[in-house]
C-alpha cells in the first residue's frame, strides 16, 4: 500500500507510542533489564491497544454500582472517548528505574473530562498529552479542598503483558468519596475502561522490572468559580501516570520507625477519616515532618484516650501475635469509619482467610497492648499495607518518649513477607488471579 | 504639557480605574445609591493610589509577629511589587449590589506572588489583570489540599474612604495556619500593604452602599508537581476580591434556622479545626445540602457526647441569656482548638467588655443546656458571627427529630443588634476606631 505523505505523516503521530521499533536510543524503556526478545514485541504491537474486557469471574468480587444522584444528567460514556497523542517532541526521556522516587516523572499522556452540571452532565472524555490544568483562581478545589483521588498501580508481568489489581474496587471507593464531598458520580467500568486505553498508549513507561511499576492518579476536583462553601456543579475527572519505586525508603534493615503521638488526631467518628478525600491529607503533613525530624520514617495515628492503633502514615496496619487462647492471630483495626478501606487491606484479609492457617481478626487494639504483649513476647510481626507500599515492616515505634522496639525483622518466615509474595505474585502475574485485570 | 500618542495610551491604559469621569456608561459604579458629587471624586483621584500606612495606634491589638523556618530565604516584600493593569477590552461590567450574591463576580485584577525554595525564596508580587491559574495536574493542592485562606473586606464608608477592619489578626492567622500545612509564611505588614494596593486599583469594585462590600480572598496553595504527601517547596499566594452582598438569605424574619446532627464533627482535639485550611471545609458540604434539603440555612456543629455547640457553618456562634446567678451574660465557646479564632468574635468579646454592661464569658455550652434555658425562658438571643456573615439571629434549631424554637428575634433591643451596629459603624467609618485601617 502507498500511503500519502500527510497520512504518513497522521499514522507516525497516531503510533508514536510505538516508534522505540525505530528509534530506540530517543525513547528509551523505562527498565533497566534486558529487553524481551523482537518477535514477542512485534506481536504485541500488531494488537491493537483497546479497552479491556472484563473477565467473567471477576464480577465474584465486585461491589455494588454506586446510585448517581437523579439530577446526574449525561453518564460518563468510554465509548465517547477521543485521543490527541503528543507529538514527537513533546514525549519526555523515561527515567531509569534506579532513578525513580515516588511520583516525581509522569509520563506523556493523561486523560480528561468535565462534568458541567449547566451543560447537562458529563463531557467527552479525552486522552491528550500530558498538559498543566487551567483554573479559575476561585475554583472550589483551591478554597474548600472538594477533591479526591485514588492511588493504582498497572503491573508488567513476567509475561510481557500489563496488569491492574482490582480497579473495580478503586472506582467504588472514588465514586462513595465523591458523593461525600458533593462532587458527580460516574460509572467505574467505563472509567475503567478510559484508563486501560491510557495505560496501553503509555504502555512503555510500565516499568519492566519487578522492583517498580506505574502509578495511576485518578484525581476528581471541584472547579466551579465560585466562592462560598458549597456543592460543586462543575468539576474534573483527570489521571496522570507516573512509573514509581519505592514509596519512602526504609532503614538499613528494610522497615520502618514510627512517630505515635496522641496530641495528634488523624480522624475521628463523624469525620471523614473513611473516604480517600484531599482534606484528610494536608493535617497530617505538619506531623510527618515532626517525625521526619526526629528520624522516624512515618507517623502512626492513633485514636482515643486508649491509644488505638489505626492507620501508619498513609496505611493500613496489620498485628501478627500469638492471641491469649495461644493462637497466633493477624488483627487489623475494624471499618468503624476512622480508617481507610484499603484494597491491600481487604485483598489481605481475604488472602489469609482462605489460607486458613491463622486466626484471622478486624477489631481495635491499643498501644498498651501492643506494648503488654512485647514484654510477654507474644507480639510477632507490625507491618503497614497499601497500594503505595505494598507491605512495609515495622521495626520500632517512638511512643510517649520510649522506643519500643517491635520484632517483625526477626521472625524466620514472616507473615509481611508471604502476603507480599502472594500479592506481587497476582499483580506481576506469576500465577492467574481473577483479581488481576489484564490490559491488552 | 502636551503628550505624545504613546503617553496617552500608556496613561489611559494605567489609570483605566478612574475613566468612570470619562466613560460612566461604559464603567459602571458597584452601586445602587446616587454619586458623590464630582467634587468629591476630583479630590480622590488627585490622590495616588498607594501603600497604607498603619495608624500608630493600630499596634496595640496587632499579634505578635509570626516566626519564619530558618529556612525561608528570600522574604515577602511589598516594595518589589509590580502591577500590570488590564486592558480596557478587559474590564468587567460591575454587577448592581441588588444582584450580589457571596462570590459570583470578581473585579478586574488579582495579586500572586510565587514562593519557590529552589530559586530562593519568595519571588516578586504582582499585580495583574485577574486570570487563569495554570498548575501542573500533579501540584498538591490538587491532591492533599495543601491550601488555606482567609475573609477580609474593605468598606466604603459614610465619608466615601474605604477600610479594611484589623488586617493584622487575618496576616497572623494565616501565618498560623502556612506552618501547620507545611507552607511558607510571609511578612503580614508587607501582604497588607499590596493588598491595599489591590483594592486601591480596583477601587470602584467597593459597593458605594452599606448594604455591601467588597470580599478580600487571600489564599495560599502548594503547587509542589510531585505526588507523595510532604510539605510543598513551592507555593503561589494570591488573593482575588469579589463584591458582596449577603452571604446567604435568611427566612423572611431576617434569622437563619440550623440543623444540629450529632453524627456530624467538624473538628476534634489533635485535629486542624482551629486553622483556616481548605480541609475544614470541603467534609462539611455533604451536611450542608441535608441540612438545605431538610429547608434549613446552616448547619449547627456539635461536639462531643454532651453535644457541646461549636460553630455555625462558617461562623462561631453566641448565646445571649440570663445565667444561673439572673444575671445577663454573653457566651461563647472558647478557642480549645475545636473551633476557628474568629476575628469577629474577638472584636465582639473585646466590645462587650468594653461596654461592661453584661456579663462576657468564654465557655462551652450544650444542646441539653440550650434546651433546658428555653424551657425556664433564660435564652434571649443565639446568633452566628464571621467576617462573611457579620452577624446572623438564630431562630430555630432542629435537634434529634425536633424543632427548637429560639426566641432571638423576639427581643426589644437585642444584643445581635447592637454588636453588628457597632462593628458596622466602625467599618463603614461611622465612629473612628483604630480598628478600621484607611486604604487612600
């Protein structure tokens, strides 16, 4: 076929994505491995990159659709989708991988769409290259903090091929922060399917190595230019995409040392501790620089004048312990409101029920406890789980001026170690999960 | 003298602001009532507009000056201002003061200065026609809500003088809360001085009416690129100013009626509901639309078991009524952290002690409190206080399923009355007090 030069010059635009066949010094692989071999690139990119279907055994585990408001007007629709890639300039040079700290480099592409209640709901949605937002100074986002987010991660297997874990459960979280902080709903599987199509035109900037992988930032914001404190009729759905390593770096040892100071509330009953919402973050900057200062890599939050233990940093928490019937026991604080829902939290959970070899608990506990139980030596393991980090040991707690050294780094097969291995071994797709999603 | 035509252009274009002798169709006053007399303005015009100078006296009530991070680097200075006008194309319309509502039309120019650790400091202010803020889709206002603000107004007073009321306590408490969101701070005095400025520029903007005035929105926001949830190296303060009227509609009586739920905390110990930080706000907007839904105007913030009121909406709230010795006494909860340190407060606690002809007394009171007053007929007045609302009667309170009547509006000379007129009266330039700081 003899193509024209303005459709030569369209087809290099259109797939420039593509081009590393070509031109593979410019844009190199964001890896530090060995490439895969030329015959299974080519492969994949004679697939087209497209949405994804869901499989059908992953709906076991799906949440309910969340109910829009009736006054929602237009849905948010994939199939509406539009895509302006970057030109060949504009695509940025990718990091190496020893090189990445969390959320630093973003890749060239991100995607859009506006709710406008005045114009009858949602827009198109778009994929365009990654480009600065532009806002009305009185955008409710700047004044009233009417924004969340979500924290994903897409996986390069060992198989070649992309994966996300459980995005499902993601846009259900989103859409129930959404309504708490009067912002538009929109339905997961379309979003869903608008991120796959992003992550695939981006698809080399996944990292290939399993020591990092690509983070998505789906963000929702409040942008009606109105001061006074009030619902948002207008708003933006965007997510950008940056490849991360590790989310903080840990000691020498591999785990963490925590500030736990109960001057400092993170959440409370009747707040909004349970919802991935902006406002949740920024109370807790000033204390994390506390602990920074003191040489603490993260804060733990308690809660109550019993000092309950409820989330590390921008984690869940999870006790290993050997229980007073002489169980050994995994415990985790309770959904009582005061913390995040976590997707590691519950993918853990669930793990380990299944696993049967341990009694496995949600209910609250103490530090008092935590520090009986240390001195009757029953306390095995403290380990902090989230998307961001996965599995993070915890090796130390800086409590009402005492250091309580905790024993997680001691145990001969650890419990933080197997359910990481059993999580990364889903999401790096070395064995098949209905929980990973597969992008092609 | 005679000009050349570039002169002309340069000096229409800097002193767009005053062409209303000149073109009073096309730049309309924000004002219903009649003109002073041209004599009047001649006289204000010859004036340059300028930096204010603060009265001598002014220091008596000034906060101790905030202390920067040792590394702050370069400071805050006004004398570095520049000013780019906007272009008569791009003058707004001003709206009638019969159609203000809170924050719906903006004047024609804005202030920014940027803040960057990496470039040393605090960068030049400026002022400029009022636009769009380009912020890269990863800055972490966006994200964590790493934002605070402030509410200020300037007046145009019975003598056609604008005012502003006790700039000093807004510069500090927004300092206050720059560090407990990892911000940098700012020299209060040298903001002050381009906000003077600014509202000086925009001048005609003031209502030329009692009934309104023109709302000052400093705010400050880090636009850090990175995600992770950290103190933010660079920041923009800006501040836009919008002519307003009410900030909402009472009922017809002139008095707001309240929901008190329970189940809702605004703010609890250990947390941040004592600094005017964007993540305030954006979790009390879902209870604001129940409470509308359910006809209501504000929500009523209780805290604790024993339902101890804390604040209105935005607004902290007073209870006029006889105490247990039959004396009269005003009261307000006091700054225990849970509420915000309002500066119409202060000033109304610091008049009422002045006067001495009341009890004043800050303690936390509770809904079974109230309840028990009403039905001994001890509670004369409720009212909210803020800088938005000035003062707001409150005339019922729905409470666990039921009404509570509050007999506010039902008093001969009520005390809500008399404070907002002596407050008003010193903003509007009625009485002169060193809390009303001159802008020429």
């Amino acid at each position: 076929m003899v193509l024209g030069t303005k459709e030569i010059c369209r087809r290099v635009i259109r797939n420039q994505h593509k081009l590393r066949h070509y031109i593979q010094q410019q844009i190199r692989l964001c890896s530090t491995t060995s490439l895969r071999t030329q015959e299974a690139q080519k492969q994949e990119d004679d697939e087209q990159p497209g949405f994804t279907t869901i499989r059908p055994d992953f709906s076991t585990v799906a949440p309910k659709p969340i109910e829009h408001d009736p006054d929602i007007g237009r849905l948010f629709k994939a199939s509406e989708l539009s895509v302006r890639l970057a030109s060949p300039t504009q695509l940025q040079p990718k990091p190496d991988v020893d090189d990445l700290a969390f959320g630093k480099y973003f890749t060239d592409h991100m995607m859009k769409a506006f709710y406008h209640k005045s114009l009858g709901g949602w827009q198109k949605p778009e994929i365009t290259p990654l480009e600065s937002l532009v806002l009305h100074p009185a955008a409710k986002v700047l004044h009233y903090a009417v924004e969340l987010f979500e924290g994903m991660k897409a996986y390069r297997g060992v198989d070649g091929r992309i994966r996300i874990f459980r995005p499902e459960m993601n846009m259900h979280r989103m859409n129930v922060s959404a309504k708490r902080s009067g912002l538009p709903t929109f339905d997961g599987v379309e979003f869903t399917k608008c991120l796959s199509r992003l992550v695939s035109i981006d698809q080399e900037w996944v990292p290939h190595t399993e020591a990092a992988s690509l983070y998505l930032r789906p963000t929702l914001i409040g942008i009606d230019p109105t001061l006074g404190v009030a619902s948002s009729d207008s708003a933006l759905l965007y997510t950008i995409l940056c490849p991360v390593g590790e989310y903080f770096k840990p000691g020498s040892s591999g785990a963490v040392s925590l500030l736990a100071d109960p001057r400092y509330t993170r959440a409370w009953p009747g707040g909004v501790g349970d919802r991935k919402m902006g406002s949740n973050y920024a109370p807790t900057i000033h204390v994390q620089k506390e602990a920074a200062s003191k040489g603490l890599q993260q804060v733990l939050w308690l809660y109550g004048e019993d000092h309950q233990l409820t989330e590390v940093g921008t984690m869940n928490i999870f006790m290993f312990y050997i229980n007073d019937n002489g169980e050994k026991e995994l415990i985790t604080p309770p959904l009582n409101g005061l913390i995040l829902p976590g997707i590691t939290r519950d993918s853990i959970l669930s793990l380990a029920r299944q696993w049967g070899r341990f009694k496995v608990n949600e209910a609250s506990f103490t530090m008092p406890q935590v520090c009986q139980l240390i001195k009757e030596e029953r306390l095995l393991e403290l380990f902090g789980t989230g998307t961001a980090c996965v599995v993070s040991p915890i090796e130390r707690i800086h409590y009402l001026g005492e250091d309580i050294l905790i024993p997680t780094m001691e145990q001969s097969k650890p419990v933080f170690d197997e359910v990481k291995k059993a999580l990364t071994d889903i999401q790096y797709g070395k064995v098949d999960h209905p929980w990973a999603m597969i992008i092609d």
